[in-house]
C-alpha cells in the first residue's frame, strides 16, 4: 500500500478583481481548517507555498499545459 498522509482541509476563496492599470486579475484567500491559519494570494504560486508550508508537503510543479492538452497528448 502507499503512503499515509494526514487528512487536511483547506477552504479558498478565488475572485476577480481589477487592477490599478484597467486590466483584471485573479485574487484569492485560503484558510487551513485544522489551524485556522490562512493567507491572501494573488497568484498561484503563492497560493501553493502556503499549502506546502502548512501540509509540510512538496506543492505541484506545474507543467507550463494546460489539463486539456495533457489528456491530448
């Protein structure tokens, strides 16, 4: 069997919102159920470190694809 992991919950909030320059850019807060400790995010980098820093687990390292053109390929 594969490894165990401890169960964690996370609960995020993703939104759009406008920047200073007129264009529009994705915004978001999660919150680690177990701690309550949470952050902000303005990308999905950051979003990641936080998950990791608080599951003590590596993040994803992302592809540069997108899922659709994985399941392309």
């Amino acid at each position: 069997m594969g490894e165990k992991h401890a169960l964690e919950s996370f609960v995020a909030r993703i939104w759009l919102e406008s920047a200073p320059n007129g264009n529009t850019m994705w915004r978001g807060h999660v919150r680690h159920v177990q701690s309550n400790e949470e952050s902000y995010f303005q990308d999905l980098g950051a979003l990641n470190e936080f998950l990791a820093h608080v599951s003590g687990l590596p993040g994803f390292r992302p592809t540069g694809r997108l899922p659709s053109e994985d399941e392309n390929s």
